[in-house]
C-alpha cells in the first residue's frame, strides 16, 4: 500500500505538536532507575516510548499510564531480570541504554531488535562499557546487537567514546554511571555532534539528584556514585515533530498556531524555529498557553540561506524538504552523524527528491561521508511520483511535506512508521485540511486516472 498525497494551497490553523520522545524516554528511564514514585507529565506515547516503558518493566519498574501522565515506581539498584529478551524494536536508544544497565542484573540479558537496529554501529558503546568493567558477547556479528549481557556490574573508572558516531553511546554510560563504585569519566574524543541530547540527559540526571563534571567542551564528564531520587516531570512539546508542521508553515502564505510548545527547553532541533526566521517567517512564542505561531507572508521565499545541522541533527530531512521551495541557493552542512541513523538521512533525501525533481546535490566530506546537501528550489514540481521512506519515518515526513506544494500527488511507502514518534501526525495534517489515502500500488497510467 501507497499513501496518496494530494497538493494544498495553503496550511493555515491549529495544530497539536506531540510531547518530546527523547525527554519522555530520559524520565522514564530515571524514574524508573529511583527508589519511590514518580511522575511524568504530558508524556508521549508512540511506540518508541512504549517500547521503553515495556524495557524499564523487563528491569523491575511499575509503570501505569494515567490520564495526562505517568506513574512510575522505580526499582533503585535493585535491579530484577524479568524477561529472558529485552526487545528493543527498532529504538536505537532502548537498545543502547538497557545494554548498559543490564550490566547490574542479577542474571545474564539478551538485548536485542529489529533487522534495522541490528545492523547498526555498536561497538564503541560495547568498548567503553568492557572498560568499566561489564561483559557483553555479540551473539551474531561483532560489533553488533543482539547481545548477552553475562551481569558483571560497572565498576567506575575511565572509558573513551568517539564524539562523532552516536550521542547515545554517551547517554547510556551516563544514565548507568551512578550505579558504579567508582566515579566514571568518560573521555569523549574528536568533534561532539549532538551536544544536545547529552544536555538533556545530564539535566534529567541532575533534576533526580546525580552529581556530574562536565568540561566546557564536553571533552570529558565525570558521573559520581549516588542515588536516583525520585521526582517529577514535565515534559514540553517536541521540536523534531514540530519541524514538519513548522517546514509546512514556511512553504504556505498564512498563519498557523502550534499547540503544546514552549520556547523553555534544551532541545537542540529548536533551531528549526531560527531557521524559518531567518528565511523571512514571523515566530511568536507564548509561553503563558504553551503556543507558537507562526506568520509567512510570502507567497515565495527567496534568498541564499546556509545553516550548520551539527546540533541538530534529527530535522536534516525537514531541511531539505523547505529548501525545496526555497528560490536560491539553500546549503546544509554538518549532517554527517545521519549516516548512522535509522536510515542514511542525507543519501535518502538527495535521492527521492531527485525524483521529484528538485536541483538538489549532496555535500561530501573526508571523500564520501555524506555531511549535507545544496538545492536550488523552485516554487513547485510536477509530481506524480513514488517516493520511498527508506523504512525511516523521519524520511516518510519530509517528503510527506515536500509533496505538499506539486502540481499532482505523489505516492509514498512507510506511512505507518509515523508511529514511532507522532502518532497523530495525519491527524494534524487532516485539521489543516491536507488530504491523503491509502492506495494499491498501481502503474503510473493508473496513478493518474
């Protein structure tokens, strides 16, 4: 099945952005690692989400959805072995975390994922983690999941994590660091890309009381030994899924309002707001009822624009989709770290776009890494063309929104993957009177018709 999408003339309204995934997911897993009950409020729920509520479960958590929050009894150190598979799905970071804290289960753990997750780069997580003292066996291939964890606890010491591959690596030795005997100092070397995710992880871990050293350019970090305490949480609106609402704002002449957003958060994908301003997009916050509108009075934005995405990396493909419309010379670079994604992010864009049409080019460093791209926009395309998510739903959104200014409906796989971080996300779409169906995979004669 295909997702049919017909072209609009204007996006204008109100539209609800989902809670944040990556902050919802550091307070589950805190709560889950304290010693009392705690509270998320304004939590997501999709099924990156669910899939690490069902994971803190499988290491002894209570966790019950209640209406507008959770409720989470943690399990302090005591953590308990209750499923012979953690299954991780297709969540990088469910994976990535419960390898590092199974290290103090009282019995082995076998982590594991989708065909996706397990084709991904995780060795430097396994290294830094046998240097603090765990035992972990690749179970088919070297160097990735699934794994045993054989339960040898983190004993503190020093490891080294490349910068440049994964913040979630950093994350997840953070998280498990406090359960050591020993202060942990992870030694972080080359370029830090995504300094924003391990903010929030630091500040989540702060606000439940874990004492951290944190060297100005996050060469470094020491977690000292201590005690999760028990707290409360509230989590904001989550600027990754705004993206594809605000991208969609910017190519429209109109106003739109976005609910459930704060200008307060660490999130390094808010420079999506910066990056519509400064193609010319009005943006006013209101923090006092959780809102941003936002007010396009361009028909067609023009100009040359370049931005530098190594913060943020998650919103590269919503780049590329407003690019697309932008007349001029629209330039990202510092996208590099998508490579590892669940798809490589830049490589996918370039190529369906080109099928699209678009005057886009791929950007390499160092060779052959794809780092970014540069497109000479146009105000719309022909259409009328199958487009391919890449089974990545960050992908499947962007060209969701780049197709949304051609002259006919383009034909998109990978619709149900919106699951994974915006559920509602053709709900959204449907208020700003977007239309969309489900089609049978059809011949380009009958596409037409």
């Amino acid at each position: 099945m295909l997702l049919k999408v017909t072209p609009t003339s204007t996006i204008a309204g109100s539209m609800k952005v989902p809670s944040s995934k990556p902050e919802t997911q550091r307070a589950i897993i805190a709560a889950s690692l304290c010693e009392g009950v705690s509270k998320v409020y304004n939590d997501l729920r999709c099924l990156e989400t669910e899939t690490m509520k069902t994971a803190c479960r499988s290491i002894g958590a209570t966790i019950e959805d209640k209406d507008g929050y959770l409720e989470i009894t943690g399990v302090g150190r005591n953590l308990q072995s209750n499923a012979r598979v953690i299954d991780a799905l297709g969540s990088g970071l469910v994976f990535r975390v419960l390898t590092a804290l199974t290290c103090f289960s009282p019995s082995a753990s076998v982590i594991s994922g989708d065909k996706i997750l397990c084709g991904l780069v995780m060795e430097p997580l396994f290294t830094a983690l046998d240097e603090l003292g765990a035992k972990i066996s690749c179970i088919t291939e070297p160097g990735k999941g699934p794994v045993a964890n054989w339960g040898h606890p983190l004993q503190g010491g020093e490891c080294t994590i490349q910068g440049n591959i994964s913040s979630q690596f950093i994350t997840s030795v953070l998280l498990a660091a406090p359960m050591a005997a020993k202060p942990t100092k992870i030694n972080i070397t080359g370029e830090v890309l995504s300094i924003s995710y391990i903010k929030q992880t630091i500040d989540t871990m702060t606000q439940c009381g874990i004492k951290l050293d944190v060297a100005d350019d996050f060469s470094s970090i020491t977690v000292y030994p201590g005690e999760y305490k028990a707290t409360d949480h509230h989590i904001v609106g989550d600027f990754t899924s705004a993206s594809y609402l605000v991208a969609a704002a910017a190519m429209f002449k109109g106003t739109t309002v976005l609910e459930n957003m704060n200008s307060n958060s660490l999130q390094g994908e808010r420079a999506i707001i910066e990056v519509v301003k400064a193609l010319g997009v009005e943006v006013v916050f209101d923090d006092v009822n959780d809102n941003i509108t936002l007010i396009n009075k361009f028909d067609q934005i023009e100009g040359d624009f370049e931005f530098d995405a190594s913060d943020y990396p998650n919103i590269v493909p919503t780049l590329a989709a407003i690019g697309t419309y932008v007349k001029g010379t629209f330039r990202v670079i510092g996208g590099s770290i998508t490579r590892l994604h669940k798809s490589p992010r830049i490589k996918a864009m370039v190529s369906e776009l080109q099928t699209m049409g678009v005057d886009i080019t791929a950007i390499l460093k160092d060779g052959d890494v794809y780092d970014g791209f540069e497109i000479k926009g146009a105000g719309s395309y022909e259409g009328d063309v199958e487009l391919s998510s890449w089974g990545d739903h960050r992908i499947f959104m962007s060209l969701f929104v780049a197709s949304l200014r051609c002259k006919n409906p383009n034909f998109l796989d990978g619709y149900n993957d919106v699951s994974c971080s915006f559920p509602g996300f053709f709900d959204e779409f449907s208020r700003a009177q977007v239309q969309f169906e489900e089609v049978e995979e059809m011949d380009d004669e009958a596409k037409r018709a």
